[in-house]
C-alpha cells in the first residue's frame, strides 16, 4: 500500500514541477527580457598607466533578466531558487510610482550556456520572445566562440541584436559600431 501513496506522491510532485515549469514560462513570455548590448571600452589613462580597453573598443554584454514591482519580489525569489543561478538587483525609484522595481538577472555565460538556454530550448516560449530567445542564444554562441574580440564577431553580433527586443529603433547599431570602432590591434 505504501508503494501507491509513494506513485501518487511522486506524480503529484512532477505535475506540480510541469505546472511551475509553465508558469516559469509563462511569466517569462510577459515579463523576461533575453538582451545583448554594447559598452565602450576605449584605452583610457589612469594615474600610472594606459589601461587598455577591448580591441575593438566595444564590450559586447548578453542577459536574461524577469523583471517585477517590490509587492511581487517573492516571485524573483522563486524563479531564482528554481534555477539557482543569477542574481536579484533593485532599481530604486524615485518618481511617481510607488514601488521600487527588481529585476532578476543571469549575466554569467556558463549559466546562460548551462542552465537558462537549455532550460528555454527544452520549454519553449510562445510569443514574439521565442525568436529573440533564438537570436540570443546566436550570439551568446558567437560570444562563447570568442569571436566578439574582433570586429567581424562584433558587428554579427550587432546585426543580429538590432533585430531583438522590438528592433532598436532610430540608429542602426552596426553602423555605429562601424563608425566608431578602432581597428583591431
């Protein structure tokens, strides 16, 4: 008799799992962000040396981010505690509302590459998000290769980022890149 209550038990736990899984991505569809951006990163003097920035003179970042009001900060807590990755940051605000805002966040390329991208290939999105979900996972894949030092790796990487996230309005990112990148060393 105890073997029963033991099956019961256990498949009242994996469709509990199945349940949250959803919900995770679910909650991701609405209000997760999968984003890759750029950061200058020139030579610049210190007080006793030149400390030398990238070769090209962008940082190429990536970062899977859920992001929620104060009164809903245990459910970071959750998705946090479910991945066991990443990290949880508030934005303090000081304008009309009345919460500050946190953000879940997972920035490290080992636990994109191990835990958060196999996590959404295996549990797909289903919104517009599946597709910037798809052109990051290109790019944080670029960026493990370590192409994104030299330039051809970084403006591939900047064609494909302005297309995510309800393309970047106003200048074309890779142009800028173009534009304003030092030739590789």
């Amino acid at each position: 008799m105890t073997s029963v209550n033991t099956t019961l038990s256990t498949k009242d736990q994996q469709e509990r799992l199945a349940r949250f899984i959803g919900w995770i991505v679910g909650f991701t569809d609405g209000e997760g962000c999968f984003s890759v951006g750029f950061v200058r990163q020139q030579d610049r003097r210190e007080k006793t040396r030149i400390r030398r920035g990238y070769k090209t003179g962008y940082q190429a970042f990536h970062e899977f981010a859920v992001t929620q009001g104060e009164s809903s900060l245990n459910v970071l807590k959750e998705i946090q505690n479910f991945f066991r990755v990443g990290k949880i940051y508030i934005n303090k605000r000081y304008d009309n509302h009345n919460e500050h805002l946190y953000r879940y966040v997972v920035r490290k390329r080992d636990d994109l590459l191990n835990v958060i991208i196999p996590f959404f290939q295996k549990n797909q999105l289903r919104t517009a998000k599946a597709k910037d979900f798809k052109r990051f996972v290109r790019c944080v894949n670029i960026m493990a290769k370590g192409e994104h030092i030299e330039q051809k790796g970084l403006f591939r990487i900047a064609d494909i980022a302005k297309q995510m996230n309800r393309k970047k309005s106003g200048k074309n990112l890779a142009r800028i890149l173009r534009d304003h990148t030092p030739r590789s060393r």
